[in-house]
C-alpha cells in the first residue's frame, strides 16, 4: 500500500496542466487556490502534520480537528481579502510548524476542543497569507475552495499515512516524522 501510495505521489508530480484548455493556470482561481498550499513547504508541512496528529488523537478528532483548521483557515483568507491585516503572519506560520510538529512527535494528548482551538488559532494565519497572495482577477470563491480542498486533502495525507504507520503499531515513524516537522520549523523560523 506504501509502495502504491508513493508511486501514486511521485507521478502526480511529473504530471502538468494542459494550459491551452481555459480554466487552468492564472485563468482559473480554483487552480491557482489549490496550487497556493502545494507551493510553500511551511504550508504543506503544517497542513500534513495537523492530520498526522488527528490521526494519533483518533476518535472524533480524526475529523474535528482538520476541519477547524479549514474552517479557521477560510476566516483567515477572508480576513485577507476583505483588507484587514493580521500582525506576524509568516512568523505564526513558521511557528505552527513547530508547534505542530512538536505535537505530533510527543503524540500529544489533550481534549479534542482544545485540539481543535490550537490548530485554528495556527489556520487564521495560514489562511491570512493564502488570501493575501489572491492573484489579481480571480475568482474569490474560486480561490478559496481551491485552497481548502487542496488543505483538506494534504490533512487527508497525514492522516493516511499516520494510520497506515498505526495500524502496523508503530506510531513511532509518525513521531519521528513529527520531529523532522518541527526541526524544519526551525529552520523555518530561523530563516533557512
């Protein structure tokens, strides 16, 4: 399944839009939205991680969690793009990769509300920098459910392999994949 999901990952990779149909690239704010959390390791990493540690939380979690941050990261980006600026916005993204990570390497356990505020108070940042960067004429909405599709999905991936790791009995791979995240936060933070 490993084998099959890596694959699967590295060719999509390879893959590029055909650009002479509309809708795709700068034309369509859906692609350029969906694009925007591939693009940048601190999002990508942050977003990975909060389904990693949904999954090592279980139970309604597994859900909840993930989907305060869209839902969070959404208020953010219309925090955004309705002009109302956020102070330290890279620097709480940077942040959320360590802290996230963090989490996910000491398998931190805690109520699920309080689970679920942690990773929103990090979204309304990553969501602030999402809308922020919306290019000029596209579709607001557009951008916005790219963005949130493309998070959810990257929360889905942590989620995937943090349960695959589980259901073989080693959450340690995830903890350690956690670690890495947040050693690459500080990387981050330190502006590496």
């Amino acid at each position: 399944m490993l084998r099959i999901l890596t694959s699967a990952a590295a060719l999509s990779l390879l893959a590029s839009p055909a650009l002479a149909h509309t809708g795709i690239g700068a034309t369509s704010g859906f692609a350029a939205g969906a694009a925007h959390p591939m693009l940048g390791l601190d999002h990508l990493l942050a977003m990975v991680a909060v389904g990693g540690w949904a999954a090592l939380l279980g139970g309604r979690a597994l859900w909840l969690v993930p989907a305060a941050f869209v839902v969070a990261m959404l208020a953010g980006g219309t925090l955004a793009v309705s002009g109302i600026a956020l102070p330290m916005v890279e620097t709480m993204i940077a942040l959320s990769v360590v802290v996230l990570g963090t989490l996910v390497a000491v398998n931190a356990r805690m109520v699920v509300g309080v689970g679920m505020a942690i990773v929103a108070a990090f979204a309304v940042f990553h969501g602030h920098a999402h809308g922020s960067e919306l290019p000029a004429g596209l579709s607001v909405l557009g951008y916005g459910a790219g963005f949130a599709l493309s998070t959810a999905l990257l929360h889905g991936a942590g989620i995937a392999v943090a349960s695959l790791f589980g259901r073989f009995g080693s959450t340690r791979m995830v903890r350690y994949a956690g670690l890495a995240t947040a050693f690459a936060g500080v990387g981050i933070v330190a502006g590496l």
